[in-house]
C-alpha cells in the first residue's frame, strides 16, 4: 500500500502497518510492530535532516555556524559552537556584573541559576542572554527564500515573476473566498453573534474535528501567549496599513474591486491594522562560503517580547511590566492571590478566582475589567478557564509543600543552593520566595508535559506519534519506576552513549546521532544522571542541553503553523457539570472576549466551563472553516473608518510582513516534495464519486480563480533548496511541458496551503507541512532548555516537586482499562490537574483518558475516530448530528 502511494506529494509511513486504526493492523503482531518502529525511524531521519539543515539564527552568529570561529568546526564539519558572543549579556542588563561583566566569559551563578528567571536569563549557564525577552526571532528556512516578493535571489524572482507584494493576491477575497464557513441559516448564525435565547434559536455551522475538543483549541492559545510575541503590551507600531479588499487576483489578472463587489464578497475597504514592529530592516551582511555566497540574517529582522522559554510567563510574567500585573497572596506569598466568591458550594470553587486588573496595574483600556496575569491579551474565557486553573494549581502544590513542611521541618527538601552546595535545605528552611519559584518551575514542567504526551498525542492521534511523544518526555524504553532491571541498564548504557556523542567535534555524532540515540532515555532529563553531578558544577547544571551549534529561539516559521483560527467554534455549548447531556444555552465565543470574559467565567463557574468545552468538539483546520465572528471583529481601540478587523486576513498579512515563504517554497526548504498544481490537494486515497473529493475539486476550482495561472517557461529555475528526482532543477513549469499553462501554485499563501491539504495521516488534525514544522521544533525546545534536561532534579525541583512531575501529582495513578492497545497507563497530566482544580468533576472524569478527546465520546478501539457516545451520554445532543 505504500509504495502504491509514493506517487504524490505526501508522506508514506503513515500507510505502514500499524499507522492508522483497526483496520491498518495486520494479523501478524510482528507486522504492526514493525510498521509502527518503521514509522518512527522515518521520523527520526526526518528529524535529523531538519537538525542539519534547518537552524539559522538572526542574531548574528550564522556566518560562524556556517564557517567555524577560533579553529571551531562550522557546518562543513560540525557545529560544535556551544557559546555566542552575541549571547551574553549587554552592560546595561541589570545582571550584567553578577554574570562577570566584560570577562572574556560570562557565567550564571548563585541566584540566577537557582529558579526561572523574569526574563529567562541564564537558562543557559554560559549563553546568559539567550532566549531572553526581546532577543530575536529565528529562522527555519534560509535567509535568501524569505520575504519572496523582495526577489533577493534570481530563483524568487523566477518563481513569483513580480506577482507578489502585502496585499497581493488579496488578503481579505482570499479570506471571503476561501476561509469563510458557510451556514445554512445566516440569520440564525448572524455572524457569529447568534440569537439570543434557547440553543434550539442560535446556531453557526462549522465542520468538526471527531477526536479533539475546545478545550484543545484554547489550549494552544494558551501555549502561545507563554512562547512568543510581536508586540508590545498588545499592540503593534502607531503605524496603519490597509488590509486589503482594493483589488483582486482573478486568473492572474490584476482588477479593481467595486464598491459592489466589495459587498458582495463581505470584505471592508475601510479596514486598517497596526504594523508590525521591525528590529532591523537595513541591507544584511553577506560572506562566502562553500563556493557560493549567504546573507548573514533575513533582510528583516523581529523581537520576540515574551521569553522563548517553556516557562509559564503567560501566567507569572515576562518583563518588569508584566509582572507588575501578577498577584501574590498577602497571607501566603508563595502561593498565588485567589478570590473566593460568595457562595461557594464545592471544593473547586471555594480554590477561588484570579483577582481583577486594578487601576494601578499596567494595562491596555481594553483589558479593564480582566483577570491578573502576566500576558492578558486577546483575552476569552477560554483563556480565563487556563490561567485559573494553573493558578489553583500553583496553590496546590504550594499547600501539599506546606503540609510536608509540617509533618517533617527538618527533612531534606532536596533542594540545594549552588553558593553553598553541601548545605542540606530542610523544608523549614525553604523561603516563600523560594518556595514560588519552585512552584513556577512544576507549573511550567506540568504544562510541558501536557502539551507534549497528551495534547500533541490527541492532535496527532495514531500510534507512531503516542510512541514518539512520549518517546520525548519518557524516552522509549519507558517510565524508569516502572521499567525492568533490563531497560534500567539499557537506560545507564544510553545515557554513556549521548553523553559521549553529545561532547564531539562532528555533525553526524554530536547532533544527528545524539537527537537519534536520545530518543531511548527520552529528552526530559538528558544530562541530569551524569556520575558525580554537582549543583556546584556549571558544567552539570547545563550539561544536558543541545543547542545543535545555533542559539535557541522560535523561528518565525514556527508562528505561521499555530495560526489554527478554524479550531475556534463561533459558538460554545455551554453546560453544567452536575447534569452535562443537557446543552443550556449557546455562548457567542466573541460575547466572552476581554472583560466580558470575567462574569462569563464567574458566574457560570469554572467546572460547568471545563464540562462544557471539554465536550465540544473543535473545527476542523480546512477551508471554508474559519470563525464567522473573527472575520469581523470589532475593536474599538482602531482608528479607522470601519473599527473591525478581519482576523483571517490579518494573519495572511503578518505572515507576509514576516517574510514567511510562500508554501511550496516553504515545503522545500523543510525538505518535504513540492506540488505540481492546485490538483494536488486532492486525496487520491478517495473514491472519484466520493462527496469529499467533489467539495476537494470545488476547492481546487477556487483557489485556481483566486491565485491566477500563467504560461511556464521552462528556462526559469525557481529553487535552489531541492532538485527534481532526475537530479534536474525545478523550473517554473514544475514538470509540466515547456509553455503549458499552469496554476500559480508558487504564490499560495502557507496557511492556504497547509489548510487545504486533505491528505494527512490517520487521526492528524493538522497537515504534513505543519508537522514537519513541529518535528524539529518541538524537541528543540526541550533540548534547549536545561531546566527540562540537566537541570530536572531535585536541586531546583526539590524532591516532591520533581515527584510531583513525574507521577502527575503527588502520587501516582492509573487508568483501570487498557486504552489503544495500552495497558496500565497513568493517569494523564491534564486530568490531573482538573481532578484536583474541579474535585467535583470526578465523575465526568471517570470516563475519560485523554482530557482533549471530546468527553462524552466512546473511544473504541485502535485509534478509532468514530464519532459516537461512550456509555451514560447517549442523550447528549451533540450525537444527533454528524
């Protein structure tokens, strides 16, 4: 079958024995094993190309990654750099003396390597400054392919033939076109703002992923307020710019929108938005090298404002504004401020709500009335439902601490102070200070490990990747409390080997090979078992990280595949959590946004929300899917005629000011095929009378109208970044006969692109281009972060905390049914969590094993998608439907 199916663009092993559900298994056991490692090996090569081929820093150390500094290796024969000049800290960084000031190194000590930093200085011992608040953002392709209609090389120019520019095609008619969901009843819809009344009066229709819930789809919104950041406080520069709706692209001709038109299609002439910050837009540097000539960064340059770091600054902070915002409890300063509301009848309840934003905190007008955190923009209640429970979390954790500190105050807490090593730290000892640091440290691994075993594992829901990511956190060979004595000495043995690898001079060992062999132990803790490991010793508490010869930090290609706005559903089915087959009202998502969101979130209480996002299922990331209330939001902080904005269009508009290549380049420079035409969208897998294939080549007939074709010229090479199988270049006519005529592929925007890719491999929410992307960057960021590799021990964890992580929670437990195919699993992360933010809904809980799979759906058997209830939610209207 898969050979079979090597003739098209996508990817093979998802075909392999064992990749999809029941009916991908063989009935020889040794089959589907070897189908699902065989998946994983793929995987593997796929990751260790990305590692090699793929890292290229905006900071100013690419020429040296690439040629080698002070008789230091480059790429042409291993990036064994592992320090940075441009790293360090500037003199005017407040920590600057404490690192060493103008020594010819700087070093973290004392205080700065005990916790998370604000900033996230010195998660990096020796690079204090990488990944810091305000550091640049990083690229994943090469310099020379971004910002397309630039034409910086002779291949962009030959691609794009001038086609290009911000507004071309149109953000706002590809938008109208191609991301709008259609309804069978506007009125009822009414863009997204429903009727007000019972849910039988309001509905907008959205297509529905079966396998992921809500819950999910404000997830990532979450994760992303932590990662990254353009702005500013939430807003971009004072500068406007139109946002398309002036002209379209119809069959590559330029033509002018009437007024008529205009309507006709739904988009706004009158919008404007902010632009975007620019760090550095003056011509980049060149050298040469290997025979041919590189630009030394992007010709446009951006700053990250959040840290790069997994650290929960969403929720405790970022910068010394955004902490100001953050509330700690006067009672208690190691715990978080709560506000228990009157009335409160349960155990979850009575845990409290985040405080309101006062007049005195740093903020926005538009947040007033919003809940205290560090990131408060582009606010919901479904931001609200996150940020409170890893509050309450924090305070749980805090509690359980104060509790062990009661019954045993001169126990060992396991912590240590690097300035004073031999100094036993006895819980009495521990500091509130101290005490919510480490709190922030379990809060951040917890949600690290949410979104690595159990969201992403939902995401991608098959057996290779529940394998693989757990393979990151765990390490293939398993948990260590539950391995063999066997795997344990394999484990030892592995640990040698990384380490040995990990300190080469050359390519294939010290990155390829030790991103290979890591996966045995697993990437969370690598460096962290090292014979005689000292907290004293710089060289252990970072020996574990991996930056693969190029300084961390989140590339903008990285934002472009979270731009996932069709998970949102225009409405929310809220429920309560003591009777939830009942659907009591539908919630426009848009009436819950900014200050809204706190009597949404209070007065409805954050169980009946978790219930009722927890059994929604998500939209589906296609096209034609995109929230009706997102492509016309109103905002009236804008200064334009209209005061809306069409948030589709928008991050059409960010990723082209951004320079993201355009999506068959983008594809290329990951190492994935290109496509020939828009025909290629259409899965071959389907019957050629299938509904499915037919609503495909309806799409296909749009996207043709809206990005134009052209007559090729086969003289024109278009890419340097890969070859045709024949060893031959690409060319204009992408292997179509000189002179034909052929879609504008070339100019599809990468977020069009990967939305209509209907061939993707079982249970992927997302398509083939977004993953790739997510298979380098998702383990970087965990070898990068030597709190999730050398440092993940007790010293900075302290023994319940480090506990606390693994078992998720303060002990372990277990699923009582074996769950696709695996028995004793423990019970998620995430439903943990909840379980102990919202003990009432323990019941609901009871039947569920990943928190993201909608909550009332049977999951069946092998990685079953069917779309039908579990025992107990047959009433559940949400089964009346497709």
């Amino acid at each position: 079958v898969a050979v079979a199916r090597r003739d098209v663009p996508w990817v093979d092993w998802s075909n392999y024995f064992g990749a999809g559900d029941a009916s991908s298994q063989s009935g020889f056991a040794t089959r589907n094993v070897r189908g699902v490692l065989g998946s994983l090996i793929d995987l593997e090569y796929q990751r260790m190309e990305l590692i090699r081929y793929n890292l290229f820093d905006n900071s100013g150390t690419f020429a040296a990654y690439v040629t080698g500094r002070h008789g230091e290796a480059g790429t042409a024969e291993g990036p064994t750099l592992r320090t940075w000049p441009e790293m360090r800290l500037r003199p005017d960084d407040p920590d600057y003396a404490a690192v060493g000031g103008d020594a010819p190194r700087q070093v973290c000590r004392g205080a700065l390597v005990r916790a998370r930093t604000l900033t996230g200085v010195c998660n990096d011992v020796y690079n204090p400054r990488m990944g810091s608040t305000g550091t640049l953002f990083a690229r994943n392709v090469e310099f020379e392919s971004t910002f397309p209609e630039l034409g910086v090389t002779e291949e962009a120019r030959n691609r794009h033939a001038g086609r290009l520019s911000l507004l071309t095609p149109d953000p706002q008619v590809i938008s109208r076109r191609l991301f709008t969901r259609p309804q069978r009843d506007s009125a009822a819809c009414a863009d997204g703002f429903g009727r007000v009344g019972t849910p039988q009066e309001s509905n907008c229709d959205y297509s529905k992923a079966p396998f992921f819930n809500v819950l999910a789809a404000y997830w990532i919104q979450f994760m992303t307020h932590d990662w990254f950041s353009h702005m500013t406080e939430g807003h971009n520069t004072a500068q406007y710019m139109s946002v398309g709706c002036a002209s379209a692209r119809v069959r590559g001709i330029e033509t002018s929108l009437t007024p008529a038109a205009a309507a006709q299609l739904g988009c706004r002439p009158g919008d404007a938005m902010e632009r975007a910050f620019v760090a550095d837009s003056a011509p980049p540097a060149h050298f040469a090298a290997d025979g041919r000539e590189y630009l030394a960064r992007a010709p446009r340059t951006f700053r990250n404002t959040n840290t790069a770091w997994w650290d929960a600054s969403q929720l405790y902070g970022f910068d010394a504004t955004s902490v100001r915002r953050v509330k700690r409890d006067r009672a208690d300063p190691a715990r978080l401020q709560m506000v228990v509301l009157p009335g409160a009848a349960t155990a979850g309840e009575r845990q409290g709500y985040l405080p309101l934003l006062s007049p005195a905190d740093p903020q926005s007008p538009e947040w007033a009335g919003q809940e205290a955190v560090g990131q408060p923009d582009n606010w919901t209640v479904g931001m609200s439902f996150y940020h409170n429970v890893f509050a309450r979390e924090h305070n749980q954790f805090v509690d359980t601490f104060r509790r062990v500190a009661r019954q045993q105050p001169d126990g060992d807490s396991g912590l240590r102070d690097p300035e004073r090593p031999t100094r036993v730290i006895r819980y009495r000892d521990v500091t509130d200070d101290e005490l919510y640091d480490v709190a922030r440290l379990v809060v951040a691994a917890e949600i690290a490990k949410i979104h690595t075993i159990e969201w992403t594992t939902q995401l991608l829901y098959d057996e290779p990747l529940f394998r693989g990511m757990n393979a990151n956190w765990n390490g293939l060979l398993g948990r260590e409390d539950t391995t063999s004595f066997a795997a344990r000495a394999l484990r030892t043995v592995l640990d040698r080997v990384v380490d040995r690898l990990h300190r080469s001079g050359r390519t294939l060992e010290a990155d390829q090979l030790y991103s290979a062999f890591a996966a045995g132990p697993g990437i969370v803790s690598l460096g962290s078992r090292a014979p005689g490991w000292s907290v004293a010793n710089p060289d252990d508490i970072n020996g574990g990280t991996n930056h693969f010869g190029s300084p961390f930090n989140f590339p903008e290609e990285f934002i472009t595949v979270y731009r996932l706005h069709p998970l949102v559903p225009d409405l929310l089915e809220y429920r309560e959590w003591a009777a939830p087959n009942a659907i009591r009202a539908m919630v426009p998502v848009v009436a819950t946004f900014r200050g809204k969101a706190t009597p949404a979130m209070r007065d409805r209480g954050l169980a009946n929300w978790a219930v009722s996002m927890g059994r929604q299922r998500l939209g589906a990331l296609a096209l034609n899917n995109h929230p009706r209330f997102l492509q016309n939001l109103r905002m009236d902080r804008l200064r334009t005629p209209t005061q809306r904005i069409d948030v589709a269009a928008l991050d059409l508009i960010r990723d082209r000011e951004h320079g993201v290549p355009r999506f068959n380049e983008f594809r290329r420079e990951y190492g994935l095929r290109s496509l020939t035409g828009f025909d290629d969208f259409v899965d071959r897998r389907l019957a050629t009378d299938a509904p499915a294939r037919a609503e495909q080549a309806r799409l296909v007939a749009t996207l043709r109208e809206v990005y134009g074709q052209h007559r090729c010229d086969s003289t024109r090479v278009i890419t340097r970044a890969q070859r045709n199988d024949d060893g031959s270049p690409i060319t204009d006519c992408l292997g179509h006969p000189d002179g034909s005529t052929v879609d504008n592929v070339e100019d599809l925007d990468t977020v069009v692109g990967w939305l209509a890719e209907s061939t993707r491999p079982h249970g992927f929410a997302i398509s083939e281009t977004q993953f790739v992307v997510f298979i380098l960057n998702a383990s970087r960021r965990l070898y990068s972060d030597r709190f999730f590799t050398s440092s993940f021990r007790p010293e900075f964890y302290s023994t319940l905390g480090l506990d606390w992580v693994n078992a998720n929670g303060p002990a372990p437990m277990y699923e009582p049914l074996a769950d696709n195919g695996h028995a004793r699993e423990p019970v998620s992360p995430l439903k943990r969590v909840l379980l102990r933010t919202m003990p009432e809904l323990a019941p609901e809980l009871a039947h569920v094993v990943d928190a993201f799979d909608p909550w009332a759906r049977d999951r069946g058997t092998y990685y079953s998608l069917a779309w039908k209830p579990r025992p107990g939610a047959e009433a559940d209207p949400a089964f009346a439907g497709p």
